[in-house]
C-alpha cells in the first residue's frame, strides 16, 4: 500500500518537551542538562559543556528535531547562534557573538558547506576570545561512516555521539494517543490503523498530520474519521 508524505508545517515548532524519547533518553536528557532552563541572568552566565555532541540517524528518528529544538530553548534565552545544514547556500562568516554552533544534516554538505562548517568549528571550539563555544551537530551516519573531509569529520565525533532510534509503531500509536489527548482530540483504533498505514510513518509526519486534522475538524465541526481525513486530503 502507498505511503502519503504530508508536506505541513507543524501549528508548533519542535522543543525539548514536545519530544517523545522513547529509547533515545539519553540523548534527550543530555540535551535538557545542557541547554538549563530560562533563567533571569545573561546568556554568557549560563555554564555549558564546551565538548561537541553530535547525534546520528536515520530519518525519522528524531535527530533534527532535537537540534531545532535546541535552537529555539537557546533563543528564548536570548541567544544567537550559528545554524547551518544542507539548505544553506549562502552562510554566514562565523560570529564570535554566537552562544553554539548548530549544524544539521552534515551528510548533505557540499565542499564548500564542509569548508563553512570545519571554519565554524574551529572558531567555535578555539575562540581568539578565549571562551569556548560549543557544537551540536547531525547526520544520518555514525562519525566514522561520514563522507566528510577528514578534519571535519574526526573533530564531529570526539565529544558526545549519540545513535538514535526510529520510534516503534507501539511507541508512535503512544505519542499520537498522547497528544490528541492533549489536544481533547479521540483518535479511534480504526483512525490510528488508517494514519499508520496510509501515510509517512516518521513521528515528524505523522505530527504534521495530526495538526492538519485537528484544524480541519475544528474548522468543518466535525470528529476526526476517515471520511473526514479522506475529505481534507480531497480539499488540500
């Protein structure tokens, strides 16, 4: 049976509590640990580990979501900081105002990105100011199996390496029963079983799903069945 990729944005971007872990809990609470909480005081007050971490995975396991997450917790914080992946052409020159570098997708990287990316690196971990900046990175491969150049690719695996894991069909019925609860959504067994055959079974998708519907159920007051997911899809 074909499989529906959704192309919706999400009614709420990615944040470190709106990811489910599952078996990835250790990279989501070193994350946490990392980043701290909002705090009334300067960014630069903040104590942060300045080791790299660089998490790995296939799609759909939840690594750019942790990374775009980080992005916002350290924008609320009031900070800047340097992001780079795949869809950047034109990047920046690195800023010594920047808190962490982020970069997503390393695998993707083109020469020049790679050149981009080992520059940031380098200014971030060996600051002319002294302090420190640090690096969270991702990609689909494990450091060792990166088709980088050589210094860039050594200096994305000598921190903190995290392999995560695609969420299993048990632990996504989980996540989309728990958030339409949340949202007073009701999801019957039979709309659930639809959804996960029916459509892109990566959490991310299956989350930009459950918006679409809940703002089309709302919109036509009606409950969420197939008939409504068929009509929505017939009006997209």
């Amino acid at each position: 049976m074909k499989q529906i990729a959704l192309d919706i944005g999400l009614a709420t971007g990615p944040t470190l509590a709106n990811f489910f872990s599952g078996p990835n809990a250790a990279a989501h609470l070193h994350l946490l640990h990392w980043v701290g909480p909002v705090v009334e005081r300067r960014v630069s007050e903040i104590p942060r580990s300045p080791v790299p971490t660089y998490l790995w995975g296939r799609t759909g396991s939840g690594k750019s979501h942790l990374l775009k997450a980080v992005r916002e917790a350290l924008r609320e914080q009031g900070a800047s900081v340097g992001w780079l992946d795949a869809s950047v052409h034109d990047p920046l020159d690195f800023n010594e105002n920047w808190t962490a570098v982020l970069m997503d997708d390393v695998h993707l990287y083109t020469a020049a990105q790679q050149h981009v990316a080992f520059n940031w690196f380098v200014n971030a971990t060996s600051p002319r100011s002294g302090t420190p900046r640090p690096v969270v990175a991702a990609g689909d491969l494990p450091p060792v199996k990166l088709l980088l150049r050589e210094d860039l690719r050594t200096r994305l695996g000598w921190g903190h390496v995290f392999g995560l894991q695609v969420l299993s069909e048990p632990e996504r019925r989980a996540v989309l029963r728990q958030t339409a609860d949340a949202r007073g959504v009701f999801l019957g067994d039979e709309v659930m079983d639809f959804m996960l055959t029916r459509f892109s079974r990566d959490l991310g998708s299956l989350m930009n799903l459950l918006d679409q519907l809940d703002a089309y159920a709302l919109q036509t007051q009606r409950a969420i069945t197939i008939p409504l997911i068929k009509s929505m899809l017939e009006n997209l």
